[in-house]
C-alpha cells in the first residue's frame, strides 16, 4: 500500500538535530552569505538595521502616541515614553516571527538551483532564514534594551524574551509547512 503522507524527518526531533548538526558549517555559511546580500549595493549598509527600526518606532510613536493618544494599558501616568517602550517590545517580536516565516516560506523556490542539482537538505532551508532573522532581529532588541530602560519599571510592561523560546520554532516551522506541502505534492 503507498504511503499517502510522507512525514519528513523534521518531525522528530532526534533526527532533525541530527540533520542540523551534520550541517552546521552550511548553514553558517548561508546565514553569512544571506545577510551580505540583504544590504549589499545600499548605500548605508549595515546601518539599515539599526535604522528601520528607529525610523519605524519613530512613525508608530508619532502617529499612536501623539496623535491618538494611545497608552499601555490602563496606565495614562506612563506617557509616551512609556506606551512607545511597549510598542516597539510588540513590534521587535512581531517583525523576528514575520522576517522568518515571510523568508522560510519561498525558499524551496529561492534556491531552486540547489535544490533540482545536486542532493540538499531542504529542512535547513527555514533555519537558514531564521538564523538571519535572529541575526537582524538582535538589532531591536540591542536597541529595545539600550533605549528603553523605562520599560522594564513600568509594571505588566511585555517582556519579549519571554515569547521567543516559544516563537521562533513556530516561526521556523511555519515557514517549513509550504515546503512539506511541496514534497509531499511531488
């Protein structure tokens, strides 16, 4: 009888760090050449990441915090320091899920000539992006925990770092769901 759903071998946890271990040095290598090309031929570089993110919670501050008047739960005392500090927690989150599972998800695809030519393992694919992802990420949470000291005194204030060990293997694994698909298609 054949087989209808072929579980790949990402599933089971031995295996799949197994899988990462013997490919360690390639995923380094591809997390290195994934982040030179991202700001290569820019103009400010590496500056980018530091800059989006300031530009980003600049925008978001001026627009919720003074226009609308918006603050962080029932607390008005906190003002707009305060409610842009809890802002940019939920966006420094938001952005490291979105950048991995926005780049996990079209990988297959993006390395098409890797993956038709030669033999390649395709479950490193979603953790290349997420190595990139983290990679970028750590450049709003230097600058969440640099600039935002005040956040932290706020009482029920979100701690990100407490999320992340649960999001970033769903971020990784919902990028991977596309690519399950894809096999089991084929």
């Amino acid at each position: 009888m054949k087989q209808l759903l072929h579980i790949p071998p990402l599933w089971h946890p031995f295996l799949l760090s197994r899988i990462l271990a013997g490919n360690a040095s390639l995923i380094l290598h591809m997390t290195r050449r994934q982040l030179a090309l991202r700001y290569k031929g820019s103009i400010l570089g590496w500056f980018w990441s530091l800059a989006q993110p300031l530009m980003m919670l600049l925008v978001y501050t001026f627009v919720f915090g003074i226009i609308f008047k918006a603050r962080w739960g029932n607390m008005p005392e906190s003002g707009t320091g305060g409610f842009a500090a809890a802002m940019f927690c939920g966006m420094a989150t938001f952005n490291l899920f979105s950048e991995t599972v926005n780049g996990a998800a079209p990988s297959v695809l993006a390395n098409a000539n890797l993956v038709k030519k030669v033999v390649f393992p395709l479950e490193i694919l979603p953790v290349i992006h997420l190595a990139s992802a983290v990679v970028l990420g750590a450049s709003w949470f230097l600058l969440l925990f640099a600039g935002a000291p005040s956040v932290w005194q706020v009482p029920g204030s979100p701690f990100p770092c407490r999320s992340l060990r649960h999001m970033l293997p769903c971020a990784c694994g919902t990028g991977m769901v596309p690519q399950i698909i894809k096999e089991n298609s084929s």
